[in-house]
C-alpha cells in the first residue's frame, strides 16, 4: 500500500512520489493508489480549474496524466516561472535523448536509481525499493536464462 497522506501533503508531492515510483520503475506494486491520486488530481484541475503554483508541478501533472490515459489538453495548464537547478536539467538532458517510449524500461530504472540518489530530498525507504526489486528480477531472469541454456537447440523443432 503507498502511504501517501493526501490531505497533509501537497499534490507536487504526490505527483513526484508518482513519477519516482514510476521512474523507478515499481509504481505496479501501487496501481491502485497512484490511480486514485491521477483521479483526484485530474477532477480538480479539469472540473474545479485548481491549480498548483510552479511549471514543475504543472508540467509533471500534464505529463502523468497523459501518460495513464487522461484526455487533458494543454490549454487547461498555465505557464509559470521557475529556476532551474541542476537535477533537472540532468533529467531534461536525459529525456530529449531519447523519447520515454523507447527506452527499454529496465535499464532505465538503473539510470533513474543513479539519478535518484543524487536527489536531497529523497525518501530513503523508496531508495531502498527499487534496488531490491531490481535485483530480485535480475536474479528471477538469470535463473531463466541459466533454465532456457539447458535445452538441448538440435531438438527445438520437437517443441509443440
């Protein structure tokens, strides 16, 4: 269960621990909840038009809620100002490098994971998480692969 208290912290919290989760590539252990936020977040900026101050969290909800599936249009998000520091301008960099969609998810959670640890404001428990899962699946697919190595190829036309 994520333990993200949305009445005490503000939705760019929210919508950071989302794209962290996601980013480390273990937000399907929080489907659930991380839709419940995007619903709440998505009826309060299209129905009741309330926004969060700053570009980061506009932009960052824009991008999260069109990447589950939410019809929001550009116009409903307004411009703001903000510094930029040089965490993301690493992300910005990381980004135009390649489009989100064509990256091969796994090793992009071991970019993000280097990334992460850079961030001052990290949650130290969610640091944790994703390298235990990412090395958990690593070792789930080497003993696949030492399985898969045992078969006998002359014989792979047998197969049904």
């Amino acid at each position: 269960m994520l333990d993200v208290d949305t009445k005490s912290s503000s939705r760019l919290e929210q919508l950071e621990l989302i794209d962290d989760l996601e980013n480390l590539r273990v937000s399907y252990h929080f489907e659930v909840e991380i839709n419940n936020i995007l619903n709440d977040f998505y009826h309060k900026i299209v129905w009741k038009c309330e926004y969060e101050e700053g570009l980061h969290a506009t932009t960052l909800g824009f991008q999260l809620l069109r990447q589950h599936g939410f019809n929001v249009s550009e116009e409903k998000f307004v411009d703001g100002g903000e510094t930029c520091n040089a965490e993301v301008r690493e992300n910005e960099i990381h980004a135009l490098e390649m489009p989100y969609h064509w990256r091969m998810r796994r090793l992009e959670a071991r970019w993000y994971i280097d990334a992460y640890k850079k961030k001052h404001d990290k949650n130290i428990d969610l640091f944790e998480f994703p390298k235990i899962d990412f090395n958990f699946l690593q070792s789930y697919h080497q003993e696949e692969l030492k399985h898969v190595s045992r078969w006998d190829v002359n014989r792979l036309d047998e197969l049904p």
